[in-house]
C-alpha cells in the first residue's frame, strides 16, 4: 500500500496509487539543510526500481561506464581525485529522458496511447517523448520554445513529433494543458512524478551497480538538476543503496529553482531563464520531484555559463565528447564548488545528454 503523501498537486496522488513498491513515508533528511520539516513522501525501493527496470527491457540501453585517467583532468579536479563517467548521452534520443517518459507511457492503456501524448520541453523530453511514442504505436505533439535549438526541433519532427512553437516556457505549459483539454492527449511531465522518478531512478541503480562489479564504492556521485526528475531519481536510488555516497546536485546560476526551493524549504518557481544549459531550464520545481531531492540529496550547488563551457571543453578533451552545455554541468561542479570538498575521492558524473548540433558546440567551446 501507498500511504497519503504530506501534501500531493492535483491528480498526483491518484498517480501515486498505481506505483507498486513505493516505500513507506520517511522521516529526517539525509543531510542536514534549512531549519523546516522534510514533507514526508513515498519513494520508489530498490526492488521497485529493479522490477521497472527489467520492464523498460531494451527500450531503455543500459549505458556505458568508464573511469577517467588524464593529466589535464587531474589538474582541473584534484591530483588524487578519481572520476568515473556515467554515459547517459549514449541513451536512445542522446539523454536520459526516455527512461521516465517510457516508465509513464508503458501504464497507458491502449484507448489513451490511441489518443497520444503531449508534452512541455525545450528539447530533451520532447526528443524522447516522440521516440517512445513510435516504440509504443502512439503520436506526439510537443509544445517546445522558440529560442529551442533549432536542431532539436528537427529532431523531433523526425520521429515523428508534432511540434508547436510559443514564445517561452510558461507560455508551453499554459498551451499544452489546452491540447490536453482539447485533443485528450495525456500530459507526459517532463520531470515531475513517482512514475518518472521511478524511471530516472535506473540511471543511480545502474551506475552503482556498474561501479560495484568495477570494485568501486563512490564517495559522491554529482548529477544535474533542471527541474529535478533526474537527481530525485538518482538520488533515491543511490541512497538506498549505499547511504554513504554524498549526492550533490549541480544548478546552473541562471536557472536555479531548485537551489532557492532548498534555501525556502518549500517549491520555487523563477521568473526567467538565463543559462546556456538550456536543458536545465525549468521555470519552477514541483512539489513531487522537490520533497525527493529534498529527501535524498545532500547538497545543491550553483556554476556559472563559464564554468560550464570549461567543463565542457574538458570532457571533450579527455573524454572525446561533445556533450551539450547539461552534460558537463557535474564536472562543472567537481572542477569548482565541489573540488576542495570532493579532493582525493571516488567521484562518480552523470554525463547526462549531448543534444547538440555542431555549429552551437563550437560556438560554445569557443566563447
């Protein structure tokens, strides 16, 4: 059984109620933060986790690991440091996303996969929302910004995503709840809910697992936070399986709704935003995916546009990747607000998307 969640968004506790395995409601925080009450909320236990696993099946790659041995790395993290790289960019769709969209979408039943998804992105969940809509026979119009890149938009369309343009983030939410109204389309949250958590939950259920069968027990692992999907996902997953393992979420400066829901102790909502990871883009954190972050990970960290073209320009030195500007944001973290911190451990990153075309990631190195 799931018990009653402290405070649930509408129609989210009726999610709730379909997820079997969630843990009972839990009490103090990991780690010590601001002086308010932890929201007692039901998460997803390992069993939970594993047996959505194996449902995704081979939908879902089961991503490459690998440790990281370069002088140049060395310097920039720590002499002594030891870095493992979990290759999320190497994912269907080039991101993590498809593992919560897919964990949603296999629960709907064939009336409302007839009737097809609909979507908020900026290019990500859009991407991976057109993907899982042709693996399952459904359709997909996504509501996408017009300052999106323009080659994540054709992307989309490629799968075979409809795609509408607005003129900002808000303005994608308030449009695709009137596609939802108007065409019956079910609202697939781009980070939001137990079933999507559930989903992102593998990427920490793998990389920990990986890293054991490499003889490894990671000190922290660091994970970007956009809306929070992905690092409440992780988070959970990773505390549960070695509470151990510091789990530092890492914000971009000017997108940095879940830094200030930390500092507040409640969901924050910001009124722009101003970062060239525009995949960590999210204009407020919900009340879901905040009290799971808020319950599992021990810190979130702030870096700059700056600090993440370096990271950027690192891993595609050392690691001979072109990730997009979210995909370096954890070594962004290690390299500066986590360094002195993280000296000497095992430290794992979550690369999490490369979701970029060529013109823009020179433009992006180069700057």
């Amino acid at each position: 059984m799931v018990s009653s969640l402290a405070w649930c968004p509408s129609g989210l506790c009726r999610a709730l109620s379909s997820v079997a395995g969630l843990s009972g409601a839990i009490g103090a925080p990991h780690r010590q933060g601001p002086t308010v009450n932890t929201p007692a909320i039901d998460f997803p236990s390992i069993t939970a986790i594993r047996a959505n696993r194996a449902r995704l099946g081979g939908r879902i790659l089961t991503t490459p690991v690998r440790q990281l041995h370069d002088p140049a790395l060395q310097r920039a993290v720590g002499m002594s440091t030891r870095v493992w790289l979990k290759e999320e960019l190497f994912q269907h769709t080039g991101s993590f996303k498809p593992r919560g969209a897919m964990s949603v979408m296999l629960d709907l039943d064939a009336d409302a996969l007839a009737r097809g998804v609909t979507g908020v992105s900026a290019g990500n969940h859009a991407i991976s929302l057109a993907y899982c809509a042709q693996v399952l026979g459904s359709s997909a119009k996504v509501v996408m910004p017009r300052s999106a890149n323009p080659f994540r938009i054709q992307v989309c369309r490629e799968l075979g995503a409809e795609v509408e343009l607005v003129d900002n983030v808000h303005q994608a939410f308030e449009r695709v709840r009137e596609i939802e109204a108007q065409e019956g389309r079910v609202f697939v949250h781009p980070y939001e809910g137990p079933k999507t958590a559930l989903g992102t939950a593998s990427v920490g259920l793998e990389f920990m697992d990986q890293l054991a069968a490499a003889g490894q027990l990671p000190d922290a692992i660091i994970v970007a936070v956009g809306g929070g999907g992905l690092s409440a996902g992780v988070a959970c997953a990773v505390k549960q399986m070695r509470a151990q393992t510091a789990v530092f979420a890492v914000e971009p400066e000017g997108a940095d709704s879940m830094a200030r829901s930390f500092r507040a102790g409640s969901p924050q909502a910001i009124d722009a935003v101003r970062t060239i990871a525009d995949s960590l883009g999210a204009p407020r954190c919900e009340p879901y995916s905040f009290a799971l972050n808020r319950r599992f990970v021990d810190d979130v960290v702030l870096v700059s546009d700056d600090q993440i073209r370096e990271a950027m320009r690192l891993t595609f030195r050392v690691a001979k990747l072109a990730v997009e500007p979210a995909g370096a944001a954890a070594l962004a973290a290690l390299m500066f607000p986590l360094r002195a911190q993280l000296d000497g451990k095992t430290v794992g990153l979550i690369v999490c998307g490369a979701n970029t075309d060529p013109k823009t990631f020179a433009e992006q190195l180069l700057a």
